[in-house]
C-alpha cells in the first residue's frame, strides 16, 4: 500500500504525529491546530454502524483537512526546520511570502503529504503562543500524544481563521453558534488578552466598531465575496505597522513567491512563468486603478 491509499484523515492524523516527534527531537514546543486536532465538544458527534461489527457507535465528527497544523513557539521555529530538513521534508513556501500576515510556511514529504507550520496565529498577538502553550491540553494523533490549545483557544483560533476565509466558514457555527453564553464569554475574555479582539469582530459580523483600526480594511477584504486585488493590497499597506512593514508589502508587491507560484503550477516555476504572473498581476491592479478612476469621475 502506498501513501496515497491512504485514506486522507488517517494520513493527516499520522503526519500530526511525525510532527510531534520531530518537535521533541528538535527540543521545540508545538501546539497542534485545527483538523482532527479540534476538540469533540466543537466538532460535535455523530452515531454511526461500525462496518466490522455492525453496532452503532458513536464518533466525532471529522473537520475536513489536507494537511497537519502546528503552531510552533516562535523561538523554536529554525530549530524545527532543521529536524525536519534533515527528516526530508521540503519546505515549499516561505513564511514572509505566504499571505498578507506572513505567517506560515507550506511543507511537504514525499511520502507523507503537507503541513502548514504557524510561527504565529493572524489576529493574534505575536506573544499569544505563551498563553496558549499554559493552558494546552493533549491529544492523541498518529498513535502520538500531540499537544493542543484549551477548548477556549481552540474556539478563538477557528473563529479568527474563519475570519480570514469568506463568508459563512462553518467554523462559525462549530465554534460560537453552537456554544453556550459561557464559552462565548470565555472566548471574548481570551481574545481581549491576546489582542485578537478586531479578528474575532470580523468573525462575528461586528468589524464595523473597529473602522479605524489600522487593521479593519484587511479583515474586511477577508469577508468579501470578490475581494479586489487593489484593494488587498491597499489593505495590506495600511496594515503595516511602521516603515519596515510598509517596505515587505512593497517587496512583495513587486516579486512573487516562487514557492506559491510551484504550489498552484504544481511544479517548479521557470523564469517565463514569473514574468507571467508579473504582469498578469499588474494588468489585473492597472485595470482596477482606472475602473476606481472612472468612478470617481462619474461621482
């Protein structure tokens, strides 16, 4: 049997646990997100036959997922890597060119399949890793104790995430609508200490109290159904705290992540597919430049 028979939640529960080994060899602290990570009282169960001994039994309800998630201390990231490079994965992504936050690298085995790594959560605090990390729990993944956020965190982490993934995610309901005022409380009072406080709004359609956060353009490009490219980038810019900031979202403006570009190709890049894309991206922002002119004229 080969890697690919192997049905996907079994494959991405086993690739939790190589994480988890190679995150002790490296001496690195990991919290294991989303997937079959995510707690049965969010996910909820469901009564089922078993097809050997045809009793009904009753099993937790699966989170779609093709790939393992981990959030690494920050401290502990390159130390990881190195495990993980000498274990033969290949990192495909690099954390600054990912996404508008920069914050996690797409890795791959050959025989495996991939993993997300998280330096940090977007929404967030960049120190949220220590609160997170005290109040953990465990979870067994691939035959492994792996590891995991507290209910609580776990609720913020899937309603930030599903901020950040259009509209009407079912993370919403999994982790908010289905909970009791108690654990709504509870995952206010988190997310108000890990400053999180303007993603869990855009999860929960009340953004609007944060209009001039300097992150409020951001989370509202998230939940558009057609986000612009402009107005991404525009949102992008003003997310930036200071100039360093500014000058990454103007690099990476103005190049493209070769790792992205062989991730969507599906094998590495050449030189005339960069240029490619250049220009398609730039032909794709000059065209919503002078339809937002146009606009403005006619107003």
């Amino acid at each position: 049997m080969s890697a690919a028979d192997v049905p996907m939640p079994t494959r991405v529960r086993l690739i939790h646990g190589v994480l988890q080994r190679l995150a002790e060899q490296a001496g690195a602290d990991v919290l294991h997100i989303k997937g079959p990570a995510v707690a049965p009282e969010i996910m909820g169960t469901s009564t089922v036959r078993d097809p050997i001994t045809h009793e009904m039994v009753e099993v937790v309800n699966d989170r779609d997922s093709s790939d393992a998630d981990i959030l690494i201390r920050p401290e502990h990231v390159d130390r990881l890597l190195v495990v993980m490079h000498r274990a033969g994965w290949d990192f495909k992504t690099s954390f600054a060119g990912s996404s508008a936050f920069g914050h996690a690298m797409n890795v791959h085995h050959p025989t495996m399949g991939n993993a997300d790594l998280h330096r940090h959560f977007p929404g967030l605090d960049r120190k949220a890793f220590e609160t997170l990390w005290a109040d953990r729990g465990e979870v067994e993944l691939g035959h492994v104790s792996c590891p995991v956020p507290s209910v609580t965190g776990q609720r913020l982490l899937l309603l930030v995430h599903a901020a950040r993934s259009g509209p009407d995610h079912p993370d919403r309901d999994r982790a908010w609508g289905r909970a009791s005022e108690y654990e709504r409380t509870q995952v206010s009072a988190l997310a108000e200490r890990l400053h999180a406080e303007v993603g869990l709004a855009a999860a929960l359609g009340n953004l609007e109290q944060y209009r001039t956060h300097r992150e409020y353009l951001l989370w509202k490009s998230f939940g558009e159904r057609h986000p612009s490219r402009l107005g991404e980038w525009r949102a992008r810019w003003r997310a930036a705290d200071g100039p360093v900031e500014k000058a990454r979202v103007v690099a990476m403006l103005a190049t493209m992540d070769a790792g992205l570009l062989e991730a969507e190709l599906g094998r590495p890049p050449t030189s005339r597919d960069r240029v490619k894309r250049a220009l398609r991206r730039w032909t794709t922002l000059g065209h919503e430049v002078r339809a937002l002119l146009r606009r403005r004229r006619s107003r």
